[in-house]
C-alpha cells in the first residue's frame, strides 16, 4: 500500500447520546411463561440498540 500511496481510511467512533426522555415501561404480557399449547401464539424479541443515520 505504501508503494502505490494509498492509506487506509476507516470510519471514527459512534458517539452514544443520552437519551432526553426516559423510556416508557411496558408490561410484561407473557409474565416468563414461554411454553405455549400451539404454535405461533407467542412471539418475543429484544432490539438493544438500531443505527439511524442523522438521528
């Protein structure tokens, strides 16, 4: 790389920003019951943390 001049560029650090407004609680729906009769009867997930440029 250094022969033909070229460097290597990379990104800088996300800064993480305190959120204004603290989170609503929702409730717990299932109550830590995850064994259901049927399927497709109870769907969970959990999204800690989605990138959205210029937000």
């Amino acid at each position: 790389m250094e022969e033909l001049g070229l460097i290597c560029k990379q990104p800088g650090r996300h800064a993480y920003k305190q959120a204004t407004v603290e989170g609503i609680d929702i409730p717990n729906g299932l109550n830590r019951q995850f064994v259901v009769d049927a399927p497709n009867q109870v769907w969970c997930g959990d999204i800690t943390y989605i990138w959205a440029q210029g937000c």
